[in-house]
C-alpha cells in the first residue's frame, strides 16, 4: 500500500513538470528595417550601423535590410560614408513588432545634399521631375533653355508642352517638372528635350538630326530624378526614381 502511495505521488510530480515543460513558451516579435539609396550625382558608397553595430556595408539604389527584436527601447540608426565615421546622415526609432520602417537616403556631394526623402503621394496620372544639367564642355553655355515636346511615332512628330527657362550647367534646376503620364486613350507619352539658346531662342545644334534627345520614356508614374548629360555633345538622360 505505502509503495502504491509513493508512485501515485511521483506521478502527480511528473505531471506537474511535465505541465511546466510543456507550456506556451513566450513570445517573440520582430520589426525590419529598410534602406535604399538616391542614385544621384556625386553619391558616394554608404554603410548602415544600428547601435554602432555594422549592418550593412554598402547600399544600393534597391531596397536592403535586416530584422530585429522588437524593443520599447529607442536605438541609433545612421549612415556613413562607406569605410570611415563619416556621418551622413543619422535618427533615433524603435523597432516595432510585425512593422517595416523604410528610409530613403539622399547624399550628393555635386548636389551639396545630405538627408532622408521624406515619404511622397505619388499620382498615378503624371510624372514629377528634379531636373540636374550636367553638360560637358562641347557645349559652350553656362545657361541653357530646355524646350519639352512629346514626341508621336512613326513620323517623329513633337509637340511643344513647356519651355523651362535659364538652366544653370552643374546645378540643380530650383523648379519641379510635372507632365502627364498618359493621354486621353491611355497611351504612354513619350517626352524629348531640345536645346534652346536663351540669348536667341534658337535650337541649339545636336551632333546628329533631329536636334532631340530622350527627356522621359519609363513605364511608371512617380517621382523622379533626370540628369542630363553628353558625351561629346550626345546627350542621354538618366532618370532615378525616387
């Protein structure tokens, strides 16, 4: 009897542990992070600490990141010139569960700029553009015209949309373009550029007919960055989304 007692309470232990053992362990939640880069003129290659801690060691113009334990504690997210302590840019957030905080980093030494984008409403029916002229010294102005035309094939027929007046060469346009995405049938429009003295009004001459080059041809709507620039006076334009 004093045996049978003895197993029925080491059973009952058992229970008990095994209970104990078996319950819901606590649980754990994660945030991520993410980052991409501006590719702009003068960007220079850019690592990523959290808490001091290297991340990652070069962005790119994709978006890059990592996860970690969501905390009530505030930590130290910052952006450095790749290889040094060089701060570019840097803030303070804390990681939330189940969350996704995304930063954009803008940093351009030709541009002077340094910085995060800040968030942007993006419309679905235009296009929106930050203009840098960067010609080279086939091109004898300081100050150029900027005619924009939409362009129709077959037939290169162009239609004059906007004059932009007094681009300075090497800087930075101070006034936003906008231009609708599509027509009133829904096709895409297609933008060109052409080259006007400001002195005369007259087209400035290209290296090759038609004196028109590709302002804008990509296959979204949003905001973007256009750099235009020549290699030996033919001209291409670069357009960064931001």
């Amino acid at each position: 009897m004093r045996i049978q007692q003895l197993v029925i309470a080491a059973l009952l232990v058992f229970s008990f542990v095994a209970c104990r053992k078996g319950a819901s362990p606590e649980e754990v939640y994660y945030g991520q992070v993410s980052y991409r880069s501006m590719a702009l003129p003068g960007t220079p290659a850019i690592s990523v600490k959290w808490n001091g801690q290297l991340m990652d060691s070069a962005l790119t113009d994709s978006y890059k990141g990592f996860m970690k334990e969501a905390s009530n504690t505030p930590g130290k997210l910052g952006f450095y010139k790749a290889g040094t302590d060089s701060l570019i840019v840097d803030t303070t957030i804390t990681i939330l569960p189940n969350t996704k905080q995304e930063f954009r980093i803008m940093a351009s030494s030709t541009l002077g700029m340094s910085g995060f984008m800040p968030a942007t409403t993006v419309s679905p029916d235009s296009l929106t553009f930050q203009i840098y002229l960067n010609l080279s010294t086939y091109y004898k102005y300081d100050v150029i015209d900027l005619q924009i035309a939409s362009l129709k094939v077959p037939g290169n027929i162009t239609t004059d949309f906007v004059l932009l007046k007094g681009l300075s060469n090497k800087k930075l346009y101070p006034i936003t373009l906008t231009l609708p995405f599509k027509d009133a049938t829904g096709k895409q429009y297609q933008w060109v550029g052409i080259l006007k003295d400001p002195a005369t009004g007259q087209v400035i001459p290209l290296p090759r007919t038609p004196y028109m080059f590709i302002f804008a041809n990509v296959i979204y709507a949003g905001i973007y960055f256009a750099t235009i620039a020549d290699t030996n006076g033919t001209i291409k334009t670069t357009q960064t989304m931001l």
